[in-house]
C-alpha cells in the first residue's frame, strides 16, 4: 500500500518553457503523412532535401574511404575539432573560395551542430541574431533554445528572393550580434550576387556583427553566374563559413559539417576559443566518416555535373507547371533544389497544406513554417524527385487549387 500511495504522487515531468518557441515544420508536416502512409496511400514526398530518397546515390569513391577508414581501425573517438586530412582539405578549399585570414576550422555532426554550437559560442539571452525572412527554420530554433531572438529581415520576392538591404540595416540595434546568410538559399533558391554581398559585410563591419553564412549549396548552381563566397569579398570581417557532405556530396545521413572562421585574428580571438570550448565538451564528430573529405573535395567531381544535369531540368519542369497553375506564381531559382511558390488564397497557407496532403496526397511544407512578408502565403517545393513524380505532383496542386473555395 505504501508503494501505491507513492506512486499516486509521482509528478509530471514538464519540457522546458522556452520548447514553446521551437518549431521545425519540414519535420512537423511529416507526421500527417506518416499517418496517411500507414493507411495505405501513397505520399509523394515534396517535402525534405534528402536527395538519396530519390535517384541520387552517394559517390562510390566517397563510400570507399570511409570503408577504409572503419578497416583501419578509425573507429574510436576523433580529435575534437576533427581529423588533420578534413581539415587540411577543408582550408585547402575555402583558400581556392578565395577565403583568407583563416583562424579556425572545424568538423562537426552536419553543418546543424556547427551552427548550434556557433550560436550558443555567441549569444546571450535577450541578444538577436539577423535571420532571412523567410529563413531555413533551423536558426530560429536554436536561437529560442538559447533564450535569443531571431531579429527577421526580408528577403525580396519581387527581386528574385534577394536580401532587402534597407530592411536588415533598419533592424541592426544595440543588442544585435550576427547576421545569417543562406546563400544560395533555403527555402527560396535564391543565389545573391556579389554586389548585395558586398553591402551585407559592409553592413557588419560598420556594425562589428559576425556573419554566419551557410554556404552547404554552393556547388549547386543551376545557371547564371558562379557563387560567390562572401567571406572572400571581406577578409577582415569576422564570419562563419558552413558547408559539408550532405547536399553536393549527397551524403546526409553521415552527418559531415565544417565550418571555417576567418576575418581578423584578434577580433574572433575570445569567439573561437569559446566554440573549441564546446567542441571539446562534446567529444568529437564522427570518426570514420571524416575520411571521406579530402576524396570529397580534391577527387572525381564527375557526379556533380550529373546532379546539375538532374535538378536543372526538374527547377524547369517545376517553374513551368507552377506559374501556369491557377493561384500561383514562382519565382524561378537559381541554385539548391527548392522552389518557394506564392499562393493567391483565402486561408493560410498551412490549412492549405494539410489539405493538399489529405486530398491529393502531395506533401510539402507551409510557407510560414519558414516565416514570411505578413498578408503572404506560400509554400516549400522540393523537386528532387524523377520529372514523372513531379508531373504528377504538380497536376495534383494544380486540380486542387482549381476546386479551392474564393
């Protein structure tokens, strides 16, 4: 009876307040089609930049090293900031960026740990953090797991989803430390150009800001001009460099990230020493897998124009059906795998979402779960899978649309 009247008053066990602030939609949205596919129906999946769900597979010249590396024995903990060859490569590689005055450079679990952790080097409650509106969700969450504000800046639909200069200077204040760059960018496929790059690390040194710039698409550039790598364009700024294996290496789930600060020795001094602090505490990033870098960035590059091949026609087929579907327009993108549509409906955009989804069974991610101009609606497409799954997708939207109340 004793043991019965103490288990009565066992307690609940609550998440942490701040949790509340922490969203992730890509993921979120999942759920319902999970539901949908234990039922029986066919999903197809729009939603998340796993190109190895789809017809791209991982370099076998990549899977090799890293065979090698668990049958030499590479199997036990990595030096905290990584293994000697990654991080030669990875230098070797941000230098032919035209990168300079590099003071560090470190592996991490995919580039969402190394900005976690150079978030949490970074800032202090109540602090912001520059973020694109519409921004990739994952800063936002981390910045609200540190009790810090993602401070939104525009991204201008109507110029091609480029930075609104005007908008992130106007939101620069006293307690602002760094600004994000996505580039080319998630949600939107925006690729910057060097003259908006220009202004935003002008903007930062006036204001001593740090530039966090996530730079995991770099080698996927559908057409126009080469990416510009914004750390090359001001050496002397202090800025974040963020890349990895999962996307142009098509290697995501081996969870391989670097990251690269350069900018003035000085200046970034107490800031590296803070984030080698939290590499240390954390142990180390996968061991065997490291191996995989140096053939990743100094070996075959043969796959990467087969991808280009692939997602340039599906970017084509993806912007022709959704501009001459009822209620949409698209922006066409210039780089990644993303298309970020806008929607001309009554009722928000995450109601249409799960709509489509029950309906037609199409699954991508509402545009707000990324945030947005207010009074706009839209939506995350990613065309990664084959022309004829994207034909059928985009048929499927575009008949829902039509039977869309006004």
């Amino acid at each position: 009876m004793a043991l019965a009247h103490e288990v009565s008053r066992v307690r609940e066990i609550l998440a942490a307040a701040r949790l509340e602030r922490v969203r992730y939609a890509i993921r979120d949205i999942a759920v319902l089609a999970e539901q949908l596919a234990r039922e029986g129906k066919e999903v197809l999946p729009l939603n998340i930049g796993d190109p190895l769900k789809f017809d791209f597979r991982t370099p076998p010249h990549l899977i090799e090293a890293v065979v090698k590396a668990m049958r030499d024995g590479k199997d036990g903990y990595a030096p905290s900031a990584g293994v000697d060859e990654a991080l030669e490569a990875i230098r070797a590689e941000a230098e032919r960026k035209g990168i300079r005055n590099i003071q560090s450079v470190f592996v991490t679990q995919g580039v969402s740990e190394a900005v976690d952790l150079c978030l949490t080097a970074l800032v202090n409650p109540g602090e912001n953090v520059l973020t694109p509106c519409p921004e990739y969700p994952l800063y936002s969450a981390v910045l609200a797991k540190l009790g810090a504000e993602p401070n939104a800046y525009a991204l201008d639909e109507a110029a091609g989803w480029e930075p609104d200069l005007d908008d992130l200077a106007r939101k620069i204040n006293g307690r602002t430390r760094a600004v994000v760059v996505i580039d080319p960018n998630n949600p939107t496929g925006a690729v910057y150009s060097r003259q908006t790059l220009e202004a935003i690390a002008g903007l930062a040194r006036r204001h001593g800001l740090l530039i966090l710039a996530d730079e995991i698409y770099d080698k996927l550039i559908l057409d126009g001009k080469p990416h510009v790598c914004i750390a090359s364009l001001a050496p002397d700024v202090p800025t974040v460099t963020f890349n990895g294996l999962s996307k142009a290496y098509l290697a995501p789930g081996w969870r391989v990230g670097w990251a690269v600060v350069s900018g003035d020795g000085a200046a970034v001094k107490p800031y590296v020493e803070g984030v080698h602090k939290l590499l240390r505490s954390r142990l180390s990033a996968n061991h065997p897998e490291q191996y995989a870098v140096r053939p990743a960035l100094e070996g075959p590059q043969d796959h990467v124009s087969e991808v280009i091949r692939k997602l340039r026609s599906r970017r084509d087929l993806t912007v022709k059906y959704l501009n001459s579907a009822p209620r949409l327009t698209c922006v066409a993108p210039r780089g990644a795998f993303y298309a970020f549509p806008r929607l001309d409906i009554h009722g928000t955009d995450e109601e249409f979402v799960r709509r489509l989804l029950i309906t037609k069974q199409v699954l991508v991610v509402h545009g707000s779960g990324f945030g947005q101009m207010p009074g706009t609606r839209h939506f995350r497409v990613v065309f990664l899978p084959d022309e004829a799954t994207l034909a059928r997708a985009y048929d499927g939207i575009a008949e829902f649309l039509k039977g869309w109340e006004t």
